[in-house]
C-alpha cells in the first residue's frame, strides 16, 4: 500500500510503501495525517501536493478550482453603486440581461472561465465598470468566504 504523509500545512511532506493496515495505524499515532495513495489517483500524488478536504490535488494543476466562487462572493466584490448601475442597464440591454440571469441560475461563477472573462470585458466595453475594476474583480485574491466550496 502507498500512503502519503500530510503535515499541519496539509501538505504531502512524504511519500510511503507500507506492508499492510496495522503499518498505517502505527503511522497514525505518530503523523497528523495519513492518507492512502495506491487506489483512485492519475497521476500519483507527490510531494508538494495540497489535501483540499476530499482529495489530494496538485496546486500546480488547481488553479482553476480556487478561481470558483459563490455567487454572493461576485456580487461582494462589487459597490453596491456598480451593482445598482449594472442592475439598471441591464433593463435596457437584452444581451447584459442574458449574463445578469446566467449568474442567477449558476451554482457558482468560475472567475477563470473564458465566458466570465468575456461577460466582464462586454460590461467593460458598455462603459459600465472601467477594466480596472474588472481586473479587481476577477483577479484579486479569492478569500476563505468568497470560495466556492462545492464539487
């Protein structure tokens, strides 16, 4: 069996081959977590590896998973003046309408994803938010409320 050994970072520090279940109980007395690698993993976890809570992930392949957040985490990372004017703007433009109800109906906003992107520089372009602001907010630092932290 390989097991990898998680510090208090939640990082993988070791990687080990153990004979059986009694090794990786005798493990557990000693180590803050233990963690069985031999079934489920491509590829194999190694050192460096991050456990999010569920499963060890490779932080140089997850950047796309702490780009998501809730929808109430978007709308917080807005005044409440850039909300009320985007919610009056999308009254007159069918297109903003479209983006203003996708949002609704997400179970959360990907900030990494193409079509976020291209609905923040379409906001951008109508004079709505200025491309500072948009960078602000879809590139500022996700916080531990803000993250989405379904599947």
């Amino acid at each position: 069996m390989k097991i990898a050994l998680i510090n208090n970072s939640l990082t993988v520090y070791q990687i080990l081959d153990v004979e059986g279940e009694q090794d990786v109980l005798d493990l557990m007395k000693r180590i803050p977590m233990v963690v069985d690698i031999s079934v489920g993993y491509d590829p194999e976890p190694s050192i460096g590896w991050v456990w999010d809570g569920k499963s060890l992930v490779d932080p140089d392949q997850n950047i796309i998973q702490h780009k998501k957040i809730t929808k109430l985490g978007l709308r917080q990372r807005m005044t409440f003046q850039e909300l009320v004017v985007l919610t009056e703007a999308a009254q007159a433009s069918i297109p903003l309408k479209v983006i203003m109800e996708n949002l609704q109906v997400a179970t959360y906003i990907d900030l990494s994803r193409p079509e976020t992107i291209a609905a923040m520089n379409m906001i951008v372009s109508m004079g709505l938010l200025t491309a500072q602001r948009a960078s602000e907010i879809l590139n500022n630092p996700i916080t531990e409320l803000e993250r989405y932290k379904g599947e």
